[in-house]
C-alpha cells in the first residue's frame, strides 16, 4: 500500500493546535508526530496550512434516485470533496423513498458504485412502515429519518400514534425535521389568499414560521423525553427554540442533541430582498435576532453539530413564483470556506469549528474510526489556507445544478487539499477521478 507523508502542517484535532507530520500508509494514519521521516513515502508539504479532520455532513440531499436532473451521489459527493467534506449521510426523500430495508440498500449499492466520499443512509420513517422499521439492523445505517413537516416527497409523519410506536421501538438516532404542518398550511393559505402564487418571498418565514418550527420540536422532544428515545433535531432555525436544548452535560450522554446549517448561520430575512428563491429552504431562514442566538447555541454547546442540508434544485425549477420553487439549495462545496470566514471575522474557533464539523457528528452517530486525526484512524483529512481568497463563480461551481447561493461571494480561506481513506482526491481545484469511498461502520453495542 502506498504511504504518503505531510509535512509542515498545523493539525487542528481534539482541541489543540499542534505543529506535526503525519504519516499514512494505505487507508489509515499510522504515526502523528514532530519530524517524522520515511523515504518510501511520498512527501506533500503542507508549508504551513492547517490540517482538520475530514468534514462529517449528516445531512444531505443528492437527488438519487429518480431525481438525478438536479445531482446524483456521483456529482454531489464529488462536489462536497472540494468543500473537505469526506463523509455524508443522505436523507431517504428520493423516488422512491429509502423507507424499505430493500430500497434503503439499493441506495447503498448505488453509491458504492459512484460516491466519491464515505457514506451512509438513514432509513425513512412513515405513517406506515413501522414493522419494516423494526426489523432494521441498528448498525446497518446512519439512523432513522422523520419530517414532522412536509418537504420533498410525501414523507409526512402526522400520525401521533405512530409516531409515539417509532420513538419507542428503536435504539437508533431519531433525526426529525421540525415543522408544525397545520400552522404552515394556515400561513400559506393566507399569503394565498391575498397575492395568489406570487407570494412576494420575504414571506417564506412567515409562513414557516417561529410559531411552526417551535410547536413541532418541542412536541419531539417532549415525546423523546416520554419514551427515552434518542433524537437529533436538524436545521434548528429560530431563538425560541434554543431553550429546549441542554449544555450541561457532555455529547455522549445527551438523549436530546441538536444541529444547526450553514445557511441559518450566514444569511437571514434581508437576504430574501437580493437573493429570492435562491436561499428559501425548509426551515426558512429567519431574523438577524434568530441567526445571532444560534451563534450562541453553537458555541455555548447547545447546538452540537454544523450540518449543510445540501439540496440542489435546478436554476429553472428556482425561477419561479414562491408557491412553485421549491426549497433548498447546494452547499456541500462551500460549507467549509463559509465556516473559515466566521472564523476569520472572530466569530468561531477552529477548534471548536472542528468540534462541530467533525468530532460530534463522529460521536453522536457512533462512526466507527472517522472524525478525528489519530493513528489507527482512516485518513480523511482537509487541508485549509487561511490565506488564499477566491470568489465563487459559476466557472468553479461542481454542483451538477450549476449555481451556488454564494455565487459572486469572495471567500479568504479555501480548501486545498482533501484526503479520502489515505487517497488524494482534490487538490487546488482538480478533482482525481478515483473512487476511494466506503461505506460508514458504526460503533453501537
């Protein structure tokens, strides 16, 4: 197997900063230390850079199958490479839906065909397919997956009593996407009413509201806490719902957890004005007031974990009145350099971006040798210049879609270098074109 050696470089891993080489040999890290030495390695000089564990995303959206005109687990995993993304999970609203044992592992042979980064599936809950929920391997995937709140695809779950059964009849993690979907349907129908289908968009999270998104996640939460379940709430949104979350005890021991997505931490509702369509997602982006309260949940520990929610639609499907756009945009790409510019503003740590990012989506899943940089761990790794600016522009975008919602932004930082199981796969924007990927084991008792 081949070793490479980085040298030079300022590791970013377990809370510290340190100036060492790593080695690795194949698909592992096989020593971490100062002046390391091996003439049958093949040397890459880091000159300096910072090396970060490669980027866990626990949620994303590749469009495949039956969804492809948008992305595919090829392009989107790709993409996500150049963003130091090394490892996603993608959510079961494809066509069909993941919400059978037999369609969730043909998704896992399709991306153990094509998927240029690791990966994992949660399986689909539904108002009907609890037997089917039952007899699924808690080590098979990366959870269960529920909308409390519509989103692509009829994967509404508004059965109270089914819903109760879910919660009570698994030991994996309940990620909930958290929407009261009467409040919307109210909301909507009142915006209809008085614009039609051209609802003007600074609406959007009027209409997917603080009221909606509280109502839904507090009710999960208080039904995890009745039937000791383990749920993950994604793409919290909103100031009021930061009281439900806990930081008083350490990740491993929480039965609650929370994530937060880039765009809820860089954009808000001004946003709508200049960018329309192109930053309405489900949860909508909210006020400055909600965006800054997040920013305080992510670095007092109440929100645990940076996610993206990737989800491409194509530039015509976007051009559109606000009641037939649909939700979600790409991310995977840009996530990373969007984080290094908080960090740059002062905003965030690289430790604790890296804690985020990396080291809790590891725990909260229970990823088997992923997250962190230690020897005997596989050697996904980001290798970030805090000092290289570069604007977006369609000619650099890999999103099969084509258009990113940071199109014209200058970021300071980029990533140049992204290692995948010991395997180069991008440096300075060239992509190789080997598949180095595997599929995520998990460590559950």
């Amino acid at each position: 197997m081949a070793k490479t050696l980085l040298k030079n470089g300022k590791l970013v891993n377990e809370g510290k900063i340190q100036e060492v080489d790593i080695l690795l040999d194949g698909e592992l890290i096989v020593k971490i230390a100062a002046n390391i030495s091996d003439t049958s390695a093949t040397v890459i000089d880091i000159n300096g850079n910072y090396i970060i564990p490669g980027i866990i995303d626990d949620q994303v959206h590749f469009r495949e199958p039956g969804l492809t005109h948008k992305g595919s687990i090829a392009t989107e995993s790709r993409a996500a490479l150049g963003g130091g993304i090394t490892t996603f999970m993608e959510q079961p609203n494809t066509v069909p839906q993941a919400t059978t044992i037999e369609k969730l592992e043909q998704k896992f042979t399709t991306a153990r065909n094509t998927a240029f980064a690791n990966y994992s599936f949660p399986f689909g809950g539904t108002n009907d397919n609890l037997e089917e929920l039952k007899r699924l391997d808690k080590n098979s995937c990366s959870g269960i997956k529920l909308f409390l709140g519509s989103s692509t695809g009829n994967m509404l779950v508004d059965d109270e009593a089914v819903l109760e059964k879910i919660f009570s009849s698994t030991e994996m993690v309940i990620s909930a996407h958290c929407e009261d979907e009467n409040t919307i349907r109210r909301n909507l129908a009142e915006y209809t009413d008085k614009y039609g289908d051209d609802i003007p968009m600074e609406y959007h999270p009027i209409i997917r509201s603080e009221e909606a998104c509280y109502l839904s996640s507090s009710r999960a939460i208080a039904l995890a806490k009745k039937t000791g379940a383990r749920l993950h709430v994604f793409h919290l949104s909103t100031a009021k719902e930061m009281d439900l979350f806990r930081n008083d005890i350490p990740l491993a021991e929480k039965k609650i957890t929370a994530e937060v997505c880039i765009h809820h931490l860089w954009f808000s509702d001004v946003d709508y004005k200049e960018k329309g369509a192109f930053i309405k997602w489900n949860p909508a982006v909210k006020t400055a007031e909600d965006r800054d309260a997040l920013w305080e949940a992510l670095l007092d520990d109440r929100i645990d974990v940076v996610a993206t929610d990737h989800a491409p639609h194509t530039l015509e499907e976007k051009d559109n009145v606000y009641t037939k756009a649909p939700s979600g945009g790409p991310l995977v790409q840009h996530a990373l350099p969007a984080m290094l510019e908080k960090h740059l503003e002062g905003k965030i740590s690289l430790e604790t971006m890296v804690q985020k990012m990396c080291h809790n989506p590891a725990i909260l899943f229970q990823v088997k040798k992923r997250g962190y940089v230690r020897e005997g761990f596989y050697a996904d790794l980001a290798v970030v210049n805090l000092n290289s600016p570069w604007k977006v522009t369609k000619e650099n975008i890999a999103y099969k879609c084509g258009w990113s919602p940071f199109e014209n932004q200058t970021f300071k930082a980029s990533v140049t270098h992204t290692f995948i199981n010991g395997h180069l796969a991008y440096e300075n924007g060239m992509f190789s074109e080997k598949r180095n990927a595997k599929r995520l084991t998990f460590n559950r008792p």
